[in-house]
C-alpha cells in the first residue's frame, strides 16, 4: 500500500511499483479523489478524454517547495494561482498537498501523471479545502462533450495541510486493501 500517492510523481518508482504490481496488488488510498471508480471505468475503455483536479486552501494550510514556498510567501491579494499544469511537476513542489491529484493520475490511466492536469489556489478567505474534478469524456457527432464536474468542500483546522475528514478516509484505504489481486487498486 502506498502511504503517499504522490510519490509515483517519480517515473522511476512509478515504473517499478506498476511492474511489481504485475504480479502483486499495489494499493493506493483513494482519500479526497471522489469518482475514482467511474474515470478508472472511462479510461480503461478510452473514454476519459481530460482530467483537472483543482485544490483551493488558506496558504497557511499549503506545505510547499521551490518557487511555490516563494509564491505564497511573496502573495499580497487574498487569492493566488500558484500552479496550472501537469500533476507530475506539481508533485514534488507540493507532496503533503497533491495526493488527490496523484490519485486522478494513477486513476486516469490513459492520461497518467503527464496529461492529467492539477491548478493549486491560494485563497486567504478560506476556512476549508476545496477540491474541484472537472472530467471530460466522449463528444457526439456534434461535438458536445460528456463533461462531469465534482465539488467536494473539506473544513479544515487554521494551518492544516489535510481537511477533517481524510484521517477516516484513509482509514477506510486500509481496511478496503485486500484480496484484490494483480493491478493497481485505488481503495
């Protein structure tokens, strides 16, 4: 079981743990990332076409690296995109805060960590984290898109890098992390 989804980010330990887990289970706590299930189902059949994961939380409450700790440091409006890109580069600037975002890659197997897309907001306003997961999927003959967006508001203490809910949540990964055989298992 992977304790910290982001950790994958690495395309070295991402590719052992994915070939591992040829012959063995590799499970990976689902936490924050709601419809995990459903884009899974998407992308093994190719329908999973686009995948943005946004996260909104206080700057207090964001433990970061880099250019980003300068950002937040530097910030003066009470709102600040501190990231717009691929999860895979967010990852090590951000790992204590990202792992939702590692989750929609390692669900969106058809996009992986290079083509999923993560946007991190600093808001100062907040008393809560957001998560924002925008899917698209297959379009018709006239070009209308399938589109699916969730929004999960998670209250947090001042300064907390995880919401309330995600100590029972993980909890939860543990216990739903057997017997499922061969693969990559978000639980």
């Amino acid at each position: 079981m992977v304790g910290s989804p982001t950790a994958l980010a690495n395309k070295d330990l991402e590719a052992q743990l994915y070939s591992a887990a040829n012959n063995n289970g590799l499970y990976v706590p689902a936490g924050a990332f709601w419809g995990a299930e459903d884009i899974q189902k998407m992308a093994s059949q190719g329908s999973l076409k686009a995948l943005k994961v946004t996260m909104k939380k206080h700057p207090s409450s964001l433990k970061l690296n880099g250019e980003l700790a300068e950002m937040v440091k530097n910030m003066s409006g009470e709102t600040l995109v501190l990231y717009d890109g691929p999860v895979r580069d967010l990852c090590p600037l951000a790992p204590s805060n990202v792992n939702t975002m590692a989750c929609a890659a390692i669900a969106a197997s058809n996009l992986g960590f290079d083509k999923v897309q993560g946007c991190l907001v600093a808001d100062k306003r907040l008393a809560c984290h957001i998560i924002e997961i925008d899917v698209v999927g297959p379009s018709n003959n006239n070009g209308d898109c399938f589109t699916v967006r969730t929004v999960r508001t998670n209250p947090s203490q001042s300064g907390a890098v995880t919401g309330n809910e995600t100590y029972a949540s993980f909890l939860q990964s543990v216990k739903r992390a057997r017997c499922k055989g061969p693969g990559v298992h978000l639980c």
